[in-house]
C-alpha cells in the first residue's frame, strides 16, 4: 500500500503542488481582504452575470429606468362609458364624451415628456367591426398631467370603445 502511495505522488506531484498553492492563496484572499472592499471599480464589465445573482437580489425597482430599453409607466383599462375598470397607478377618466369615444385619462401625476401614450381598443362580442384608436399627449405639468384617447369605428368615425392605455417610457 504504502509503494503504490509513494508511486501516486510522484506521478502527480506538480498537481498535487498546483492545488496546495491554489487552496493557500484563495485561503489567504479569504482572510487578508477585507470585507466591503471589493467595489464599483475593482468588477469589470460583465463580471457579474445573472447566473451569479441570488434570486430576487435585482428588481426592475433597483434598475436604473435609462438603463431599459423601455418599461410601461402607467396603463388603465377604459370602460366605453368612460369609466375606469383596472390601473397603476390609480388612473381616473378626467373628462370624457363616451358617446363621441373620447376619454382624458389621468393618472395624477407628472407624465415626462419622453414617454408615449399606446391605445388598443378592446372590442367586445358581439364584433361589429374593427375599432382603432388615436392618443395624444401626455400633456399638462404635475397633476393635470393626462392622455386625451379617441376610439374609432371601420369608418372613421369616433365611436365608444372599451380601451387599454399605456405609457411607455425609455
């Protein structure tokens, strides 16, 4: 037993070298460098990979919005009478002519001028034919910040409509 040992390390010694020199230096990190002085300067680009995250260690809350192509800010589901069904923030229908399909939408709060305003109009059965919608804005400053959404029928014609608003913000 003891020949076939002597016959292991000989054959191996530079590996087993390696891997002694290895531990003792990873060892000597470990307790030489002192903790909270690996920072911002010391990571290159892309030394941290998602795979080396703990999960839920990053939210889109801990990301910087200029950092993402894009995120939605606000959205709300419209009633075709005007009436707001679900949102987030807290939207409300400010102003509306439900017959005409126009609603001003509110979320109240300050819209940055950089984001844009989607609407999809959300026919419901029975289809009579596809509706289209048009928004403009965000417009105002603080609170009275909106979106103005028109709904309209094949025709062109405005129309009421249930509808989906979004803003989307760089």
């Amino acid at each position: 037993m003891p020949r076939r040992l002597l016959n292991y390390l000989r054959a191996n010694a530079i590996g087993i070298t390696a891997l002694f020199v290895a531990l003792g230096g990873t060892s000597y990190a470990a307790i030489a460098i002192p903790a909270g002085s690996v920072g911002t300067r010391q990571l290159h680009n892309g030394a941290v990979t998602g795979s080396k995250l703990a999960k839920n260690a990053v939210s889109a809350v801990n990301l910087n919005p200029a950092s993402i192509a894009g995120n939605i800010a606000d959205w709300a589901q419209i009633r075709a009478d005007g009436q707001v069904t679900t949102s987030s923030p807290k939207a409300s229908v400010v102003f509306s002519d439900p017959t005409r399909g126009l609603y001003q939408v509110s979320w109240h709060r300050s819209i940055p001028s950089r984001c844009i305003a989607i609407a999809n109009p959300v026919n419901v059965a029975p289809l009579t034919s596809p509706a289209t919608a048009d928004t403009f804005g965000p417009t105002g400053q603080g609170s009275s910040s909106h979106v103005v959404v028109s709904t309209f029928d094949s025709g062109g014609n405005n129309v009421p409509e249930n509808v989906n608003v979004l803003v989307v913000c760089p």
